[in-house]
C-alpha cells in the first residue's frame, strides 16, 4: 500500500496563476481532508470530504476549491494563486474504525510558493 | 468549537531523561484526542489517541499519553528520551459530528545528545 500520496511535492506559481494538487489514497477511505501548515500555526483545516461527491468548508476555505469525483481522489485547486497562499499543503484520509476514533493518515505534503 | 493549547514552542531534554510535552482541550462533551508527531520535510505521523477507557494511553515509539478530565489535559510523555525524538509534536482534538480535527500550534521537541 502506498498510503497517502500527493503530487507535485513541490511548485512555484506567480500570483494569478491556477494549479491543482491531487491527493490519493489507496486505503479506501471514505473521508479525505486538505490542510495548509504555515509556522507557528499549526495545521489548519481548508476542505474536507466525508464520501464521494460530497465536500465541505473547512477553517480557512477562501481562494481554495475542491473536488471529489472519485473515492480515492481529492484535488485542491487554487483559482487565482496569492502570495498568502505560499504554505505547505497536507492531504488526509480516514476512517471511523471500530470505536469510532477516526484517526488520520497523511500524505508526505506539497511545498508552494506563489510570488 | 473546540480547541487544543500547546504552552509551550519547545521543549528541551537530555538523552535518557523523561519528557513531557503538554496539551490542554477545550470541548463540550467527550473529548477524543490525538498526538501527532512530525519529522522534518515530513508529512504527520499518529502515536496515539484517546477515545475513552484507562487515562494512560500507550502508543507508538513508546510514548504514552495521560488524559486528565479535571484539568482538561492530555500531555505526552515518554519515560527516556532519545536523541531520534526530536521532531514537531501536535496535539488535536476531534469534532465528533464533522470528524475533523482541531490542531494545537505546535510543540518542537529538542533532545540532546
């Protein structure tokens, strides 16, 4: 098993610039997760899914969008790319397990710069 | 909403010591609980959880974790440290009706040789 994987590991974009990051997960989970990590900040929540074609809002969703057309996939995009959006960006998966814990596995991460 | 306070950035400890890294939540109802620890340019890594049963939870790399209902705290510990501990540690709390996670900020373990 592979795990979490995500892809690019690395980018720089120029501001107004669009991209896509793709999580996958071959754990077949139905909730996947995406997160920014910026220092001293911790890991805050941008979007989340609970099961195919369903997504939600997360702490920090603005100037982010998502999508889950598969199970195993889920893709943050970012429209119009900002300077405040150079973070380091983590995926997520889950599952409720028998006493419901819901711990969560993560992706190695996708390091972005927008200038 | 429920919240995670990590009081301190960083901790300081000699090989072979113990070491606690503190943790406090703030939730209505049952508090399910988690430590994560990052290694550098790495993505986070689960040690353990609490959900409910002993307060002393055992987890990975022999870390253990103390779940305190009156004080609202849930600290790491871990009886001696090495030096291959070093790494950022999180605490988080789960909202059971979203089953997100609430990360603390942070707390970046330095053991020393």
């Amino acid at each position: 098993n592979a795990g979490v994987t995500q892809t690019p590991k690395f980018r720089v974009l120029k501001t107004g610039q669009s991209m896509t990051l793709l999580c996958a997960q071959d754990m077949n989970h139905e909730y996947m997760y995406w997160y920014r990590q910026d220092p001293g900040m911790g890991l805050r929540l941008i979007h989340y899914s609970v099961g195919e074609g369903t997504t939600a809002k997360g702490e920090v969703p603005d100037g982010y969008n998502v999508s889950r057309l598969k199970k195993q996939n889920f893709l943050l995009g970012l429209e119009s790319a900002a300077p405040s959006q150079t973070s380091v960006y983590f995926c997520a998966s889950s599952y409720p397990g028998l006493a419901g814990g819901h711990e969560q596995f993560f992706g190695p991460g996708t390091r972005l710069t927008v200038l | 909403a429920q919240s995670v306070a990590q009081p301190e950035d960083q901790v300081n400890v000699a090989e072979g010591n113990p070491l606690t890294v503190k943790c406090t939540y703030s939730v209505s109802g049952n508090p399910y609980l988690f430590w994560y620890v990052q290694y550098p340019n790495r993505g986070l890594q689960f040690l353990l959880k609490y959900i409910t049963g002993d307060n002393l939870v055992k987890g990975s790399y022999g870390f253990e974790a103390e779940f305190n209902k009156s004080q609202t705290s849930f600290h790491l510990k871990k009886p001696s440290a090495l030096v291959s501990d070093s790494a950022l540690y999180f605490c988080a709390v789960r909202d059971i009706r979203y089953s997100t996670l609430t990360f603390g900020k942070g707390t970046m373990l330095l053991v020393s040789p």
